[in-house]
C-alpha cells in the first residue's frame, strides 16, 4: 500500500537510519495535521536538556508550579523554537484554543496551558514542546517516497508514557521491526 497522498494526521513517523538530517536521527515524531497544505508535527522522544516547566514559566514572568520542576520540555522540531506547544489528551480543552485532530489528541499553544500543567485540572497526559516539526506542500510525501519515514499507528502509550530513550525502540518493536537488522540502505522496488 503506499502512503503517497495518505492523510497521516494521528500517525506516528519513524526515521529511517538513512533520513540524512541529524536533528531526526531516531526520532518519533507525531503528525499532528497534514493535509494539502504540508504537516505539522511533534517529535515526542527527544527532551531538551534541563528545560523544565518552571523555566519556561520564569521566562515568561509567570508564577512557577508546585510541579512544574517535573514536567519536562522536549524539542518539538527545528521550526518556531522560542514557542510553547502542548500535546495533550482530548480530555482538557481550552475553549476555542485548543486543537483537536479527531484522534484523542489535541493542541494548545497559549499561556493558560502552561499555567494549567502540573495543577488539578490539567490534562490526564501531556507532552510540553519548543518548537515543532513542519513540512511545506509535497515535501512530506516526498520524503516518505524517499524511505526516510515510516508511517505507522499512534499509540497514547507510546507518545505519552514510554521513557523518551525507549520511544523509537518500542515503536520498531511493534511494528515487527529488528532494530539490528535495519539498514541505512535505500533501494526501489
């Protein structure tokens, strides 16, 4: 079956060894839209070193959290590094705010968010992310026809639960991939 023209949104990318940028090397990245216009996305296994929530809420001169020193950033992706986004289950949503896919996820960027995490009322999982992965018109498509992806099922598991360094791993694992025998290799069929 191919993918080429396939609306992956609540899809799971892996990168394949061979995708030749470093910034997705072993990464998961959760497509959160993508459409004609290009893709948007998050990559859920790649934390950013020593970026808690609090940090973020001190920058922004807002009043810290009581666990906001537990909820850790992750870098989203290369596009809009300096901006918040919050992943988070479908059971929180914030008015006219936040986005939702139709695949139990959705999407909040705003302030209000970053004070919710970590306090009664926030959602039941989350993930907190500078930044975001995007993909012009075509590109995606593109890059999947090159192998440099694997599309496959988004599990809230996965995304949400999994330590970050045993996302891609367990990802290849339940797609029946051996990790050992992956190649940088590409071929067409």
């Amino acid at each position: 079956m191919s993918l080429m023209n396939e609306n992956l949104s609540g899809q799971l990318l892996l990168a394949m060894p061979g995708i030749g940028d470093p910034r997705f090397d072993r990464s998961v990245v959760y497509i959160f839209e993508h459409g004609p216009d290009g893709a948007m996305g998050f990559v859920v296994n790649q934390p950013a070193e020593d970026v808690s929530l609090n940090d973020i809420l001190e920058s922004l001169d807002l009043p810290v959290s009581d666990n906001g020193d537990r909820v850790k950033a992750y870098l989203g992706g290369p596009v809009e590094t300096g901006r918040g986004f919050v992943l988070h289950t479908s059971d929180y949503t914030a008015s006219t705010t936040s986005l939702g896919n139709n695949h139990r996820i959705a999407l909040t960027a705003t302030l209000e968010i970053m004070e919710v995490l970590g306090k009664h009322g926030a959602p039941d999982r989350s993930l907190l992310f500078l930044g975001y992965a995007g993909w012009d018109a075509g590109q995606l498509d593109a890059e999947l026809h090159e192998n440099a992806w694997l599309a496959c099922d988004a599990d809230l598991d996965l995304i949400f639960s999994i330590d970050p360094e045993k996302k891609y791993p367990a990802a290849m694992a339940r797609m029946g991939i051996d990790l050992g025998k992956l190649s940088s290799d590409q071929g067409q069929a």
